[in-house]
C-alpha cells in the first residue's frame, strides 16, 4: 500500500512510519504546519516547531522515505484557534484537539492523502482499528494509560476504512523500544503535553489577546445569586474549577455554571456540580447509527477517566446521556464519548 | 529525473571544481599572514576578484567578496542606508527576502524604509520609483529580475533617468538570478552597487559578491579582523573566490549560446504544456523574461500537492518561495502583482539551466503534466 504518515516530531508518530515501513508500505512522511509566527515562520515553542519539524525530517531521513511539510495554517486559524478563542469567550471549555482532529487531521489531510494516490492515512494515535462483518470499528489502545479513542471519538466508517493507528497496537513502552532499536533521533524525546498552538503558555492570555472586547469583568454569585465578589473575564473559569477563584471560604467552592450573556459566574459546594444527565448536541456514531436505546454503555465526558455507566437516548435532535450514578464537574464544551467495553459507539458536544 | 529549479542552484561546472581542488590541500593559506603560505593564497584571491571585475567591467577594488547573494543584499542595504545620518532607502514590494528583511531591520532602527509595488504585470515602472524619493533617501534597490517569475526589471532605463535628471541616489541591483543570461557591464547599467551568487551559475556555494562603485562608502554588517579593505571581516574564502571567478568567466563567454539554447528549451516547455494543460497561464508571457524561467499558474490545482505529485514522478520543480520548514508559501511577489491567495497557490516555477539537456523542455513538458493530473 502506499500509505501517508501525519509525523509530529514526537516519538509516536516516528514509530508508526517505521511500522509502515517494516511492514513494506511505500511510505510519504508529512508534517503540517499548523500554526505561523508574525512572519510567517514556524514558532518555537508548543508543538510543531521548526525543530519538531526539523525531527520529523531527520526521521524520515533515516527511514529512507519522502517528507514534505504542509502548510495548513489557514484552516486551523479559522477552524481550530478561532473556535477555540470563541468557545471561551461563550462561556464554554473547548477542546481543541478533538476540533484539530475531526477538520484538519481526518477531513482535510485524510482527503490530501487520497488525493495524493495514498490508500491510508497513517498517525501516531494510541487507539486501534478493527474490521469485521458489521463494518469498522475504533477501539481504545492496548495501552490504557496512553489511550486516545477519546480524541479520535468523531471518525465514522468512511474515515476509519482509510486510517491506521499502528502504535495503538502495543505499549508505550514498546513504542520507545522500537524507535531505540532502530535508533530513531526522537526515541527520548519526551511527548508534549501542551494545547499545540498555546505551548506553555496560558490559554486565558492566549484568548485574552484574541478577544479582548469579549473578556468582560463580572459578579460571581452563589447559587441563590448572592454576589459574593468580581471577577475579570468568564475565560478564566470552566466547570468544576476550585481554584483561582480569588476568595477563600470555610469549605471548598467550585464554578458551577458559567453565564457569559451576563458575564456571571456562579460558584457553589460540590454537591452542586452533580448532574445526573447531560444533553449532548453534534453526535455521530462511529457504526453510522446509533446503538439500542437503553443499552448500558460507559460515558466519559473528559480525557482522562473510565467515564460512568449510563445509558443515551435520542431528544428531538439531539441526544440525552443519563448517568446511573451523579457525575460532577460537566462542562459544555467538551466532549462526550460512548463506549462499549473498549469499542468507541460515538461521541458527541456537551451542551 | 529532470532538475527544473536551477533558479534555486545549480551543480558546480566540472571546470570550477577542478580550479578549486588546490586551494584545499595545498595551497591552503589566510591570506592576511605575511609568509610564502599566505602570499600564494592572497595571491589566488586577488587574481580571482581581477578576473570577478573584469566580467562585469567593474574595478578589482570595487569587489568584495561575501558568502554569498544574501550577504550581499545585506551589505548593499544597510551598509548604505545606515552609513547616511538619518539616511531612508527605496526598494520594491517584488525584492528577494534579502533585500525586504533587510528593509524590515531597518525600520525596526527608525529609519524610513518606502517598498514600491510594480505594476500587474510584475515590472516596477522607473517613475514610481523616483515618485518615492526623499531627500534622505540613501539607496533605491530594485533586482535585475525577479527570481520567482523571471520578469526582467528596467534597470538600465532606471540607471539613464537618474542621470539625465541628476538624481544623486545611488542604484543598487541584485543580479543573481540574471547573470547567467543577462549581459552585465556596470558602466553602462548606471548602477552603483551589484549582487551576485556563486551557485546561481554554476559556482559553489558559499560565495558572492558586492560590486560597489568607487567612492560610495559602504558600512560593514560583519565586522572583525577588516578584510576585503575593512569592509567585510572574516577569513577570505580564497576557494570559493577563485571557483567563483571561473564561474562568472565560463558564464559571460557562453552567454549568447545558453540563452539560445536554453530558451528553445524553456520556450518548449511552455508550448507543450500549454498543449497538454488547458487553461495553463504563463506569468509574464510576452514581457521582458529571464530565458531559463517557466513560471506557471495551474487551474484550480494547490501547489503543495502538485509538487509532492512532481516530486513522486522524479521532477524538481518549485513554488517560488518556501519558509523555513520548507513548506510553501504564498508569495509575496504574485501578490505584489495582485494576484489573489488563491491563484497565488496554483503557480509553480520551473527553471532551467546549464544542465539542462537538448530535447529536455519538451520531454519535461510531459512528465509535468502526467504527474500532475495524479499519474
């Protein structure tokens, strides 16, 4: 096959190029730039730097396969950063990797990669591809504590028959064994925690900077709406948040709800975080239908976590997750994620 | 394989490479000791920049040897510019990097920097330049051709307008891209400052050079140990100097023969692809043109896949202008020129050159257009 392989710079996606290439796939490496300075050039700090970039070639180099970067600035400005920059300034608590993924990664460079006579489309995503009678499916990675299903909760069956995770079929561990083995440069380099475009930064400066008309000075009330002080912006808070809320108090207080249409900010006990439902717009099913109505099936509404058992039935046109249990700190914005054991159903925007 | 970005470099000429081969091993001297060893290699580097001057029919005391075009670009710039109390400079929306990142640091001093659009078709007319002038104005730089398209720059014209008009601003002009095609003689250009690149023609890499009139006082950017008479510090690259010299010689006496030969090639190219891509534009069809530029527009096709799927098919080829990472970029000169984004990132340059083989352009031709449509 010929297969096209999104390189980072990191250790993860080196791997899975060589895996293609052990396994006698013609191999393309690419690089997006993502992300420009003032002049154009790539930044040097976050991720996809110039030296990332410089990596990711030092890689292919070394696999002996081709390497090109390109230039995706412009979609992930309009369809990334200024979702991202939006998200906040409503109120919500974007996630811009699964933006990042669902756009750029498996719209635009997946079809870039069928355009260039490439059968697949190849990353260093720790999640696993599966193929049976009833079609394709994604399931976690075998390494649990680097899974990323969650991330990549929005493909469906037309992206999943053209996309391999080849690292997602073993450990972390024995990702970085390989890349020793073959000596690859980025085999310590250790993996970037960071929102790409933000780097070390703080994300509340980086959207301060890029709305300021919409960082607005509020009252932060209890839950009866007894103001109980001032803050500067509804960016600087996301559900569930116990810190930085510029008080102290007698038992611990967590940002219950954020209203940025009248830029208030409601904080409470944790016994108001708990929510034993939450609607959930824009889902798509990873089989193209959604599962029987009723089946107990495991929610995750954040990253990290098993998620809790709950159930998700259709509500005019959009979708209900009901929890067995209470679930705290749920905030619109990010996203919901089915799954069945270690299968992904689907996944969808907490409203 | 067709290597059609000669406008990006060039191998070396056999003939440079086997004058360069001593100056390695054996006569290996700095040319600032004051012993035999450093003598022979002063010696090597004087001869070289002689025969550099006589190429151009400038003066041995009016070259200075650097690393290279860019170098140059950055010495013509600032050392002018910065050389002048409160001294402004003249340049065009059209200029390499080089030149515009020079201007850029020098507006990041205070100092007046006016970038002057050409017209549609790419040619920056002599009045709007004169139009920007100032009385502080210490340098007008405008290129000899454009590097991306090709299109050729009135520079003789700019030279003859400012001396009619008695326009004391001194004129300086990268002639990188030209040299190999273009007649130079300073004297009857008008000009009094010159870029050149070795590896545009044939040389090596790493060397250039800044011709400068006698009497215009240049200020160095590389300061040191005063080489190149305290105008541009650092070791002498007495190799590259003399490989460099050679180059220019081999260029200026075959010149009448490559642009023959190489526009039957290049002009080749043109109509066959013309024949097989319906709706091909030609940037700068019919307009003064470096004979070893094809700077094409596609319909609706991005240039980043076109060049992945020319380089699969074994073709060198180029969008123009590329950043650091190597990814393209939407040039500044097609939008100097007016051309949307969009169009902007359907061009590709195509460039030949001393390599290039009879018959080639045609050949090319094909190639380029099956890969193209994904073959």
């Amino acid at each position: 096959m010929r297969v096209m392989v999104a390189m980072s710079g990191g250790v993860d996606s080196s791997v899975a190029a060589a895996m293609m290439v052990e396994a006698g796939h013609e191999v393309l490496g690419v690089t997006l730039k993502l992300w420009a300075g003032p002049a154009g050039e790539l930044p040097t700090a976050g991720c996809c730097t110039v030296s990332d970039a410089e990596d990711a070639r030092r890689v292919a180099a070394q696999l002996d396969i081709p390497y090109y970067v390109l230039d995706y600035t412009e979609p992930f400005m309009s369809e990334v950063v200024g979702r991202f920059v939006r998200e906040y300034t409503e109120g919500r608590t974007p996630n811009p990797c699964i933006e990042c993924n669902r756009t750029v990664k498996f719209e635009r460079l997946l079809g870039h990669a069928l355009e260039l006579e490439c059968d697949a489309l190849v990353t260093g995503h720790y999640a696993r591809v599966r193929r049976d009678g009833d079609g394709w499916h994604l399931l976690r990675g075998v390494d649990r504590t680097k899974d990323q299903s969650y991330v990549l909760s929005m493909l469906g069956q037309a992206q999943l028959s053209r996309t391999m995770f080849p690292v997602g079929e073993q450990t972390k561990q024995e990702t970085r064994l390989i890349a020793e083995r073959l000596g690859l440069r980025t085999a310590g380099k250790p993996d970037s925690q960071d929102i790409c475009f933000v780097g070390h930064a703080d994300y509340r400066g980086f959207v301060r900077a890029r709305a300021p008309a919409a960082v607005v000075p509020g009252p932060i009330v209890d839950p009866t709406g007894a103001e109980l002080g001032r803050h500067g912006g509804v960016i600087d808070f996301t559900i569930g948040q116990r810190k930085g809320l510029g008080m102290a108090f007698g038992t611990p207080r967590y940002v219950l709800d954020i209203d940025a249409s009248t830029a208030t900010v409601t904080i409470g006990p944790r016994s108001g975080l708990l929510r034993s439902s939450v609607e959930v717009t824009n889902m798509s099913f990873v089989a193209g239908h959604p599962p029987a109505d009723g089946e107990p099936l495991m929610v995750q509404v954040r990253y990290k976590g098993d998620g809790a058992a709950a159930t998700i039935s259709s509500r005019d046109d959009d979708w209900l997750v009901s929890f067995a249990e209470p679930q705290p700190g749920i905030a619109p914005g990010q996203t919901a994620v089915a799954y069945r054991g270690d299968e992904v159903i689907g996944g969808g925007l907490i409203a | 394989m067709h290597y059609l970005d000669h406008a990006a470099t060039t191998p070396m000429h056999p003939e440079v490479w086997e004058a360069m081969r001593p100056y390695a091993l054996d006569v290996f001297g700095n040319p600032s000791g004051s012993h035999e060893v450093a003598r022979r290699a002063k010696n090597a580097l004087e001869e070289a920049r002689e025969r550099v001057a006589a190429t151009i029919g400038g003066e041995p005391g009016e070259i200075i040897f650097t690393s290279g075009g860019t170098e140059a670009d950055n010495l013509a710039v600032q050392g002018t510019v910065l050389a002048a109390d409160d001294g402004g400079l003249v340049t065009t929306a059209i200029e390499h990097e080089a030149v515009l990142e020079s201007a850029a640091f020098l507006e990041s001093l205070g100092r007046e920097v006016a970038v002057v659009d050409p017209g549609e078709n790419g040619i920056v007319g002599p009045a709007a330049l004169i139009d920007s002038i100032q009385p502080n104005t210490a340098l007008v730089s405008i290129m000899m051709a454009n590097n991306e398209t090709g299109i050729i720059q009135p520079i003789s014209e700019l030279g003859a307008l400012f001396r009619s008009r008695g326009i004391d601003v001194p004129i300086h002009t990268d002639a990188v891209q030209a040299f190999s095609s273009e007649r130079i003689d300073v004297g009857q250009l008008g000009i009094d400052m010159l870029s050149l690149s070795g590896h545009k023609i044939g040389g090596p890499k790493g060397v250039g050079i800044l011709w400068v009139r006698r009497g215009l006082r240049v200020e160095p950017v590389i300061h040191g140990g005063g080489q190149e008479m305290g105008r541009r510090s650092g070791t002498s690259n007495v190799m590259g100097a003399v490989g460099l010299a050679v180059a220019m010689e081999l260029a200026s006496a075959d010149r009448t023969r490559f642009r023959r030969r190489i526009a039957t090639e290049r002009d080749a190219f043109e109509e066959k692809l013309s024949d097989l891509v319906p709706g091909l534009s030609v940037t700068g069809a019919g307009l003064p043109r470096l004979v070893s530029h094809s700077h094409v527009r596609f319909p609706s096709l991005d240039q980043q896949t076109a060049l992945i799927r020319l380089d699969r098919a074994a073709v060198a080829a180029s969008a123009g202008s590329s950043c650091a990472s190597g990814a393209a970029n939407t040039s500044h000169v097609l939008l100097a020129m007016g051309m949307g984004v969009t169009e902007a990132r359907t061009a590709l340059r195509f460039s030949f050159g001393w390599t290039t083989a009879v018959g080639e352009g045609e050949q090319a031709a094909q190639v380029v257009s099956g890969a193209i449509r994904g073959h």
